[in-house]
C-alpha cells in the first residue's frame, strides 16, 4: 500500500510539471510509462524495452492522426 500511495505521489508531481511543461503530452502516456517503469524496476532492460514500445505505440498513433487529419 504504501509504494503505490508513493507511486501516485510521483504521478502527481510529474503531472504537474507535464501540465506547465509539456501539455500536448498525454497524462495517460506518462501514467503508463511511470507504471511501466515502476513495475519492471527488477529488470531495468525489460523496463526500457516496454516503455520503448509505448513511446513507439504512441508515436505512430500521432502521426496516423496527423496525416488523417
């Protein structure tokens, strides 16, 4: 209980600079990059290789988007 009430903590600060910094970045991107991050803490090659793949994920969905557009 206590990591994920630490978890959300570092959600809430990361949000908040997002929001002054980086608006056009999704807050459910960074939720599930921290998550991803979070939960593959053991293995820092497999936390890479997941949040690459959103990243990745993310990146080809703006751009469909765009070019729909």
């Amino acid at each position: 209980m206590k990591s994920n009430v630490a978890l959300e903590e570092l959600l809430g600060v990361l949000n908040k600079i997002r929001e002054q910094r980086y608006p056009d970045i999704p807050e459910s991107l960074l939720r599930e990059l921290v998550e991803t991050e979070y939960g593959n803490q053991d293995d820092p090659v497999e936390a890479r290789k997941a949040s690459r793949r959103i990243i990745d994920n993310y990146l080809k969905n703006a751009v469909a988007d765009t070019e729909e557009g």
